[in-house]
C-alpha cells in the first residue's frame, strides 16, 4: 500500500480552502467482519451523498470506490519441464500487492483519468502491483506478464473484482455501492478509499477502514500461534501425542 495516497487523501478531506472537499459525505455499513469457522463471504456497503452541489449545473460528478486488503509481498515463479522434472526457472517479486482488491465506480474508470494519474490512486487493475519510481524497461515485459498471471489467479478466486457499474446513484447527491467479500479473504485492517471525480479530475476523496479478524477459538488460536509460537508448537505438539496414544490404545485393545 501506498502511504503517499493516504497522506493525499487525508488532505483532500481536510484541506481548508477547497469547497469541492467538502461535497463528499461517505460511510461503511458495517467496519467490523468477524472470521469463524462458519463464515462463507458477507457483504458490505459504501454509500454516500455529495453534499453542496452547485447550481450552475457543473460537472458530471462521478465516483470510484477502492477497497485494498493488507499487502503482500509475493514471489510468482514459472515452472517449466526439465529432462522430465518441473522446476522453477524464472521468478518476479511483487511488492505491496493487496491481498484483496475491489474497485467499483460510476462511470467506466478507464475513461476518467489516464493510467499514470490511476497509477497514483490504484484505481484499475492494470495498474496494481506497479512499481513506484522508475522501472527498468529491459524488465517491463517478463515483469508484466507475471503481475497479470497473479493478477488472474486472484480474480478467479474472487480477491480481485473490477466492477465499473458498480456505484449506483439515487438522484443526484446519494450513491452507493455493494462490496461483496468473500470467504477466502485474510484477517487485517482494509482500506476503502471513496474518490469523487469531476470532469476527469479528483476534486474530494474519503478513507474510511474495514476491520476483518478471526473471533472464538479460531482468533485464540491465532493469536496465540502469532504471539507466543513456541507456546503454541508445544501444545500442538502434545495434542498430537494424546490423540496417537489414544488412537494406540483403542487399536491395541481390539
């Protein structure tokens, strides 16, 4: 995650000269999800109004909600067959790529700005994952073509959604959106970032977090396994050895 996109977006929200940022007005319906045993995927809701819309008819207004689960640091290798064997024969490290990825909006976000100023936001899916700074064009080509296999194999599993008719308008001020998520995300903090776009340019912008966090014996577990690893080894360990020495017990009587 980009913590320059959160400084920008916290002055947006708090510059005191811009009127525009004062127009947006965006919550969660629930910031809190809890992981058990018995979870399969839930919902949320974004929705929001734009508060002091001018009368000479300015705009359009658009929006784009960003929702990024906590980065990863992920190493996507390519297996090819050796003399018979698969094996690991080239590998790309990917940094800071959001273990979950949902980007709804209003309009299609493609047409909203280019793909250098959505590099900034991390609106789009061709431009998650990309390096910050300079890039070495001799690794673009091999480096691309890994991000978009991770990039595929994240959106199979539901982790990265692309919906750009997702924001919905009730009138001209309120809008919403649903963001599904699904059972396979991981426990952390979320970050949803809701942009207000007027004629191609950000004009407001809102960030609001999302707490995902496993509850009952599974958070206990984790908990423990996390904060004290070799407690937890331990009594592994001897939970292992009861149950084989019962299963022996049982066996050997019969």
């Amino acid at each position: 995650m980009r913590p320059l996109i959160y400084l920008f977006t916290l002055l947006l929200v708090l510059a005191p000269t811009g009127a525009a940022a004062q127009r947006l007005v965006a919550d969660l319906s629930d910031h809190h999800i809890s992981l058990t045993s018995s979870f399969t995927g839930t919902e949320i809701i974004v929705f929001g109004t734009i508060e002091d819309l001018p009368e000479d008819g300015t705009g359009p207004f658009d929006i784009a909600v960003v929702v990024q689960g906590p980065p990863e640091t992920i190493a996507v290798r390519r297996k090819e067959r050796i003399a018979g064997i698969w094996m690991n024969t080239q590998s790309v490290t990917i940094e800071d790529l959001p273990s979950f990825y949902y980007v709804a909006s209003s309009s299609p976000f493609y047409e909203l700005m280019s793909a250098s100023r959505r590099n900034s936001y991390d609106i789009g899916t061709d431009v998650l994952g990309l390096p910050d700074g300079p890039f070495d064009p001799a690794q673009s080509e091999r480096f691309e073509q890994f991000r978009a296999a991770m990039i595929g194999l994240m959106t199979e599993e539901g982790l990265v959604v692309e919906n750009q008719q997702g924001v919905r308008f009730r009138g001209e001020h309120l809008f919403r959106a649903r963001i599904p998520i699904p059972a396979t995300v991981q426990e952390g903090t979320y970050n949803v970032t809701v942009f207000l776009f007027e004629n191609e340019s950000v004009i407001g912008a809102q960030n609001a977090l999302l707490t995902i966090d496993k509850v009952g014996i599974e958070g206990r577990l984790a908990t423990l396994a996390y904060e004290f690893p070799f407690i937890y080894g331990f009594m592994a360990l001897f939970m292992a050895l009861i149950v084989g020495l019962g299963a022996n017990f049982i066996f050997r009587g019969n």
